[in-house]
C-alpha cells in the first residue's frame, strides 16, 4: 500500500510529462519546445528520485536539464529567428504521423497489459526488497573490474567523450 | 491503490509515441532531435522501472541508465555541431534543403 501524498505527487507528475510531451511536438515556435522537453526531463528526474534513485535524478537533471538544453536553446537561437514559426504540417505526413504513433501506442498498451509479470507489488513494497544504493556503492561499481562491476564502459565512455569534444570543434569551427 | 509497475510505463509508452510523431512530421533537424530525445529517455525510465521492480536488489539498470545519459549528451552534442555546420553552408536548418551533404 502506497501513501496517499506518493500517489497524489504520482499522478501530478505523470500527467505534467503526457501533457508536456505531447505539446513538446506539436507547438509550432521550436523555442517553446525546448522549453516543453525540458518539463519533461525534469518530471522524468522526478520518477527517478521517487523510485529511489537519487543519484539518477541528480544526473539527469544535471547533464540533462543543465547540459543538453543549454546546448538545444543556443543552437536554436543560432540558427533561427526565436519567433519564427514552424511551417503548417501538409496533410499527408500530418496523417503519416498521426498513424504511426497510434499504431505504436496501441500495440504497446496492449502489450503491457496482457503481460502478467506487469501487475505485480507496488512501489513501497519493491523499495523496502531492495536494500538502499549508497553512493559508495555506486562508486565501487563504477571503477571495479569484478563481476557487476564497470571500469571498462567507464573508460570507453571517458574517451567517446573526448573524442567528441574534438568532433565538435573540428566539425563546427570556422573554416 | 497501488502504485505498480504498470502506471510508471503507460507515461514512458506515451511519451515514446509522442518522440515517434515528432520524429516523423518535423522538418527542422534540432526539432527532430529535440523528438529524439524524448524517445532516448522513456527507454531510459523504462531500464529504471524495470530495475526497481523486477530486480530491486540489483543495480544494473540504473548504471545502463547513467552510461546511456552520457552517451545521449556526446551525441547531441555533436548532431549539434553538425546541425551548425549545415546552417553555415545552405543557410538554413530544413532537412528538405539538405539533400546532399557535401557544400
């Protein structure tokens, strides 16, 4: 059995993300729309600290909300008029679109809730099994070589990054 | 009431479908991506909800989760160098204008 106020922030927050989604690809002003996705990406953190990982939350909404939206509003800004509006959909990918999504959505809604494994125990029971993620423990995992344990991703994704950091320059600057 | 697992995945279902419209309508490329990213993150809110309901012990799919978000922010990062680099040669950011890539 959940808490009323868990519930009461549960439902809050989900219909904030569907709300803000949906609006996220069909405003017409693409600034607004940076401004949309970055709703979600905070309620997004916000599932994340109420299914107990605080430690997710904060990078989401570091890198995420702090990182990539700054980039998104400054490409934008860049390379548009802010009041600029997006051209009318023609009717033909308007319906394309329309299509594909809801195919997509009924199919995984009759997925999810034809599957018995879905319909299981509730948030505060499945919190309470599970014994709390330290940071130590998330530290360990992250720079240890046994089993259950990522040194090799995190070095892989050490040099991704500065590979794209030359990327970027070398992709973006002035010729 | 019960908050289960199923009520965390029907938002992450809706907001992939939303990422799915977007990512087929637009025509501006930071749109697409912006598209883009929602679908990134449901499928990283549903390696979470999997963890923590499935196997609540463990920690692997918050771990997938954190390496997914870094690998997300390089490669926006560079799309948007890229994106930045088309506006320079054809003066526009319209994925219709941009049949060709070399300018």
């Amino acid at each position: 059995m959940d808490s009323v106020a868990n519930i009461i922030l549960y439902f809050i927050v989900a219909i904030a993300m569907v709300v803000f989604s949906v609006m996220t690809v069909t405003t017409r002003k693409i600034l607004r729309s940076a401004t949309y996705l970055l709703f979600v990406l905070l309620s997004t953190a916000f599932f994340y600290f109420q299914l107990g990982y605080q430690f997710l939350g904060a990078v989401q909404i570091a890198v995420y909300a702090g990182g990539i939206m700054v980039l998104f509003v400054f490409s934008i800004l860049l390379t548009r008029h802010p009041d600029e509006k997006a051209a009318l959909l023609t009717h033909h990918k308007r319906f394309l679109g329309i299509s594909l999504s809801v195919v997509s959505l009924v199919v995984l809604l009759f997925a999810l809730f034809k599957m018995p494994l879905l319909h299981g125990k509730s948030l505060t029971e499945m919190i309470a099994a599970g014994n709390d993620i330290t940071m130590q423990e998330i530290g360990h995992a992250l720079v240890g070589t046994e089993k259950f344990q990522y040194l090799l991703p995190f070095e892989a994704v050490s040099v991704l990054l500065l590979a794209c950091i030359i990327g970027g320059v070398v992709v973006a600057r002035k010729r | 009431m019960d908050l289960s697992m199923l009520w965390y995945l029907v938002p992450s279902v809706i907001m992939f479908t939303a990422g799915v419209f977007g990512f087929v309508t637009r025509k501006n490329m930071i749109a697409m991506l912006i598209s883009l990213e929602l679908i990134l993150n449901s499928a990283d809110l549903n390696f979470v909800i999997f963890n923590r309901f499935l196997f609540p012990g463990q920690m692997e799919g918050m771990i997938f989760t954190l390496f997914a978000i870094a690998i997300a922010a390089a490669e926006t990062a560079v799309a948007i160098a890229i994106i930045i680099n088309i506006y320079r040669s054809i003066g526009n950011t319209d994925i219709n204008s941009a049949k060709e890539m070399r300018h």
